[in-house]
C-alpha cells in the first residue's frame, strides 16, 4: 500500500466517524438522519445513471438491504439520543464483525479461522469492557440495546449486501440503488412513524444533514477506490481506525469524558477489528 492510500483511507474512516458525529451534534438526531437519508437517493440516482444496470435478480437484495438500513439508522439514532458519540460508536462498530464472523461460521458453513476466533474473543472483551463504563459512570443504561441493535442491523446488511452485490453483476450500481432503498425507506418511514413535523425546517440542519449524507458516501467510496489498488483485507481493516477518530471527536470537540477505561476500550475494541478484518 503507497503512502497516498494509506493517508486515502485514513480519511476515509475519518469522514465515516465525522457524519456519525454531525448526526450526533444536531439537536434533533432524527431530523439529521431524515435529512442524511433523502440526500441519500438524489446521490444514488447520479451515481445509477452512469453505472451499468443490475440484474434483476438482485431486486429483492436492494428491498432487503433498504430494510436493514433502516433498522440500522433507527437504532443508532436512538443510541445517540441516549449516549456519547466515544461510547456508542465503538460498540456499534466494533460488535458488528463479530456477529458477521459468528453468524456465518455457524449459519453459512464458513470455515472461522484460528486467529478470527482470537479476534471474536478481543472484540467480546473490548465490548463487554466499553460497556461496563456504562453502569460504572452512570450514563444511561438504554444506549446499550440500541448500540447492540444497530450493530445487529449492520451485520445483516453486510451479509445481504455480500450477498446482493454477486448476484447484481454491477456492485457499483448496486450500492447505488441500496442508497436509493435505503435513504427513501428512513425518510418515509420515520414520517409516518413520526409526522411530517420530523423533517427539520431550519437551514442549518439541511447544511449539516447534507454534508453528513456526502460524508457518508465519500467514506464508501474512497474506500472502494482503495481496494482496487491494495489488498482488500488491509483497507478493510485500515478503515476501522474510525473508531478512534469517532472517540477522539468526542472528548475533543464535543468534551465527553474520557476515562483510562474508555480510552483502553477503544483501543482493544480496534484490535479486535484488525485481527478480523486482516
């Protein structure tokens, strides 16, 4: 990997924490991410308009995915309602590998390798360690479920966009359309859950939720581009440096308190990443 893929995919997981955090600094964490999902589809459109066209077949990967996307904002949304940028996004983060890695060892008979479990077993300890600084500093209890749910969430769209994206015969079209699912389901899903009164009205969240929306995207794509030039095991786990950018942020920008066992859990929690992804 050169030096300029490297600095590449730095920023790229950089950008991945820093949409998470402008969803978190708005006063509303719903609206942004309303706002973040309908830029979402004109993006996907732009991108579908000069991809080759997908196959049919993988229609109802592009539902499914749409589904769990939301499944996956609605519960980070909430985790944020409820909890620190540098405790809810390494949890998030960190648990939805280990899922993957379990669920498909077990489910769809993929061979899990001798250091993959040491990883599942870094990953468990990080985790259970960031969580226990929940019940330790008093913070609120219910960011843990919706921290795990979304994790749960990011797990299933990871293994339908695995599988979706073979099937489509044009990965880069199908990620397209899943931005179109996907930003099109939350938006109109959290209408009718919550009214039209849920899209914020004020231009100052419309900057905010669009540049978090680009963000977005632009983590995903910097770190596609990156894996046509370096091996993709080393930029995936590369990318899992947001983690750290995410709790940086945090107790930099926003003042969130950073404990020895925090700052200890985040460190292990990216190890554990590392040795999955590697």
């Amino acid at each position: 990997m050169t030096l300029g893929i490297f600095l590449a995919v730095l920023g790229a997981a950089f950008l991945h924490a820093l949409w998470n955090a402008l969803i978190k600094l708005g006063t509303s964490k719903v609206g942004g991410m309303v706002i973040l999902s309908i830029v979402e589809v004109p993006i996907g459109l732009a991108v579908v308009i000069f991809a080759p066209p997908i196959d049919p077949a993988a229609i109802p990967w592009v539902i499914a995915a749409g589904c769990t996307h939301f499944a996956y904002k609605f519960f980070l949304t909430y985790a944020y309602d409820r909890g620190d940028l540098s405790r809810v996004y390494p949890i998030a983060r960190g648990a939805a590998p280990m899922v993957v890695a379990l669920v498909g060892g077990v489910f769809l008979a993929d061979a899990v390798s001798a250091q993959e479990y040491l990883a599942i077993s870094v990953l468990a300890g990080g985790i259970l360690l960031m969580a226990r600084g929940v019940f330790a500093s008093g913070e609120d209890r219910r960011l843990l479920p919706f921290a795990l749910g979304s994790a749960l969430a990011t797990a299933t769209y990871t293994l339908i966009d695995g599988m979706g994206a073979r099937v489509s015969g044009a990965p880069v079209a199908y990620v397209a359309w899943v931005f179109v699912a996907d930003g099109t389901f939350f938006a109109l899903g959290m209408v009718a859950l919550r009214g039209w009164d849920v899209i914020p009205r004020n231009w100052q969240a419309w900057r905010m939720g669009t540049f978090a929306s680009a963000a977005s995207y632009g983590a995903y794509a910097v770190s596609i581009w990156a894996m046509t030039f370096a091996p993709i095991a080393v930029v995936a786990a590369l990318r899992e440096t947001s983690i750290l950018f995410a709790v940086l942020i945090g107790w930099l920008v926003f003042g969130e308190k950073m404990s020895g066992e925090k700052a200890v859990a985040a460190l292990v929690i990216v190890a554990g990443v590392m040795l999955m992804r590697l």
